[in-house]
C-alpha cells in the first residue's frame, strides 16, 4: 500500500531532512504549518502516519496523540523532540506514538531510523489487510491436469510467475482467470505485497475511475473526504483487473497513461504520485478482434498483452474431467459430509462428453448439486442433471439408417447428437402424455419444474402444442 506522510514540525532544516528521508522510502509527503492546518488535513484526507514536531506540540503532548491515533484508519504518530529524554520517550510511547525520535540525529542516522519505521509500519498494515479480507494462498500446483493442452499452457505460466511483467489472461468464463492470477501472484517477487483484484464491469462508469485511481475531498457531490483507490493499495503488491474489456473508453486513456508512466493522480486532484504495481488482466472478450472493431485502445492492449495466457476450456481438455470429478467430489464429501466416494461408468461418459460451456466452474456446480440429491456412494446419471445424463440415450443405438453417417462422424460429435435427439424425442413423449401440463411431466421424469423448462427452451418446443 502506498505510505502517506502527513509531517508538521519547525523548523525548516528539519522538515526538509524528515521529507528527502521519507520520500526516499517511497512515501508521499504533506505538510502542515500549523495545528489547525494539521486538523483540516487531518479531517480531509486519510493519512498512515503524522510526523510531529516543534511548532505543533501542546505541552504535554499525550493528548493530541491520543486523538489523532482514534481518527479513521487510525495514523501512527512519530514525534520529533529537539531533546533527548528517556524519560519523556516512556510517556510518548506509552501515549500510543510508534517512536519519538530527536532532531538532532545525524542525519544517516535519522534516514535509518525512518527507513525502520517505515518498513514496520507497511509490515503491520499488510497484515491487517491480511486480516481484514482473508486470502487462501494458491499455487500453480493447485491446478489439476494431465491433458496435453493443460500440460503446455501451465508450462509457460510457470516461465511468467517468477517474473514481474504485466500479464493478460484470457479464457472462456468459468476456466479460473481469477484463480491463475493469484498463484502468479504467490509464486511471484511480488508474494509479501498486498494482492488487490477489481471486477471492472461490476461497476457504474461513473465510480470506476474513483475506485481504479481514488479521489479528493469534494471531487464529486458526496466525496466529503478523500479516497485511495485500487492501484494505491496495490502499492508493491499486484492488482488484477478482472473483465478489463469492459472498460468505457475514456478510462482506457487513464489507464493507459498510469500504465506507460507509473504515476497516477486521484480523481479531481492534481498531484502526480509514483505508483509500484504489477499489472495482471484478464478478459473472456476478443479484445484483438475489439481492437479492429474501435472497442478497445490498440496501444492499451499492447501495453497489457506483454505475456499473454489463454487458458484452455474444458471441452478441449476432457482428458482432465475424471481428476477434476474425483478432487471435487473429496472436496465436498468433506464439506458435505455426504457418503459418495466415486462415479459410475455410465455417469463419468456423460460428464466427459458434455461441452461444459460454464467450465470448471460448471463441474464444481454440477459436482456439488449431484452430491447432495445422491443417496448412494457413486454418483450415477440420474443424479447428473438432465442437459449432462441425457449421455445414457447412448445405450439405445440409433437405426441402421443413422448408424453409417454417425460412425463418420468425430466420437464426441456423434455422441452429442444422439444425446440431443433422445432428449427431445424423451421430451415430446413426456408432454404428449402430460398433455403440456410441465408440472405432471416433471414428476414423471423425476426432474423439477425448471429443469423441464430449461428442455423445452433449448429444443424450441412449446406446451401449448400438447394440450388438448
């Protein structure tokens, strides 16, 4: 997180040592010229730490720590005493100050001194982050896989962890672009830092800049105090901007210029703070093929797309289906405590030859869904969803007719389209008997309502052709 000092102390040789040995830490520094100067800026803007000297400090000083140290995100305070007292250090400390430090200090001793505070005090607000939004560590060990595809991609991103270039992640909803980005994080020279992820289409355009580059007090109605954002707590960390196709494009602009020159300056401010950040991306979007099409800035994407990682779907890697089924389902008979321990034969063909347009996060869904409706150690197809089980329409083979074009066919592409035929010849037996009516139809095929609904839908097919 980026460290900002507000530093109030006479007289001026002082100030100008504490500010070169503060900046010198990466460290942004305010000054204050008074007590009163120091409350407004105090009550305008958060600060992590407030440097106080002579030309500030009541006598005695305990009780302007005290109030300081209860304001929001609660600043340290470091006092700056023209002398050495032992016993004046004791009350300080003891009135909540992180050090008392005397001005006449030779000066390498006193850049020490603030370099030792400095990094104590991004120790201490790194684990209350931690602490405040709890992290699983993730490793690309975690990843699950013996297919080709999954065994060349994760070899290069093995190559891209231990760097610190900006990444883009690309892949089909659902494939673990979130996930990818963590471990490229702990795996990283980056892994003390903070790791700070945004869903940038989750937000209005109009609170998207405030929270990718924060903003001044009274930059906006309602902004009574100023805000850090995203990339100032991504200081010395990694930030992920997630969905980054979804950009508006005078934001590409922004982000563009803080990505070239490191800097950012707040929403409705005019400083220039030097920004430290490892930049990783990702997008279920085309964003080359956005590019041609005016979407999305052709020297923004360069400048994102320094490595890129496209993630396989999982209809290319079925290879990895039965290990992913198998880990899943340890997973939840744990968290479950459900009895299932495996699958069937005939539910492990319909699980690999589904398409899984949702990916893996599908198969955990689907995984977690079966587990609960399963009464038995292994799941089975009925206990797969109707879209998946229909695989078991593969036990009634088609007419010799059918047969010689499907044996020309692509395996996969043979068995989904005997699964798609049998649910809907299943489907239009079921209302023809229910006469339309999808509540009997579903209790007949030992489905819910929607689940039927769903059917109908995907196979175009309409209940009022049934009543009678």
């Amino acid at each position: 997180m980026l460290l900002r000092i507000l530093l109030c102390a006479q007289p001026a040789t002082v100030r100008r040592t504490l500010t070169r040995a503060f900046e010198a830490e990466g460290a942004v520094v305010t000054t204050a010229q008074s007590e009163r100067d120091l409350w407004e800026r105090l009550t305008r803007d958060e600060q992590d730490m407030v440097v106080l000297g002579r030309g500030v400090l009541p006598e005695p000083p305990e009780a302007l720590i005290e109030s300081i140290r209860r304001l929001p995100g609660g600043p340290d305070v470091v006092v700056v005493r023209p002398e050495e007292n032992p016993e004046e250090r004791a009350r300080l400390l003891a009135a909540g100050a992180l050090a008392a430090l005397w001005e006449r200090l030779p000066e390498p001793a006193l850049v020490d001194a603030i370099r030792a505070l400095t990094a104590r005090h991004r120790t201490d607000a790194i684990n209350r982050f931690r602490a405040e939004r709890p992290q699983e560590r993730f490793s690309l060990n975690d990843f699950i896989y013996q297919s080709l595809p999954m065994q060349q991609f994760m070899a290069v991103a093995r190559r891209v962890a231990t760097s610190d270039s900006t990444v883009l992640i690309q892949g089909e909803t659902g494939v673990g672009k979130e996930r990818l980005a963590r471990a490229l994080h702990h795996e990283g020279p980056r892994t003390r830092g903070p790791f700070i992820a945004i869903n940038c289409g989750a937000f209005p355009e109009g609170m998207l800049e405030s929270e990718l580059f924060g903003h001044e007090q009274g930059a906006f109605t309602g902004a009574s105090r100023a805000r850090r954002g995203y990339f100032e707590l991504a200081h010395r960390g990694t930030i992920f901007l997630d969905e980054v196709g979804d950009i508006p494009m005078h934001l590409q602009t922004r982000l563009l210029r803080v990505l070239e020159e490191r800097t950012l300056r707040r929403l409705g401010g005019e400083r220039e703070t030097p920004i430290d950040v490892r930049v990783v991306a990702a997008t279920n979007r085309d964003l080359e093929a956005e590019t041609k099409a005016r979407g999305f800035r052709l020297d923004l994407y360069y400048r994102l797309a320094v490595v890129t990682l496209t993630i396989p779907p999982l209809r290319d890697r079925r290879q990895d289906i039965p290990l992913l089924t198998q880990s899943y389902i340890d997973h939840f008979r744990a968290v479950l405590h459900a009895p299932v321990v495996g699958v069937t034969d005939a539910a492990m063909d319909a699980l690999c030859g589904y398409q899984w347009p949702g990916n893996v996060r599908e198969l955990i869904n689907v995984i977690e869904r079966s587990m609960l409706l399963s009464s038995g150690d292994r799941l089975d197809l009925a206990d797969l969803p109707p879209a998946i089980a229909g695989g078991a329409a593969l036990q009634h083979p088609p007419t010799a007719r059918e047969r010689s074009s499907l044996f020309e066919r692509p395996l996969l592409d043979a068995r989904q389209e005997v699964v798609r035929e049998f649910e809907q010849e299943y489907l239009t037996v079921l209302l023809e008997r229910s006469q339309g009516r999808v509540g009997d139809a579903a209790a007949r095929a030992g489905v819910n309502v929607r689940s039927i609904h769903e059917m109908m839908k995907r196979h175009g097919i309409r209940k009022e052709a049934f009543k009678r």
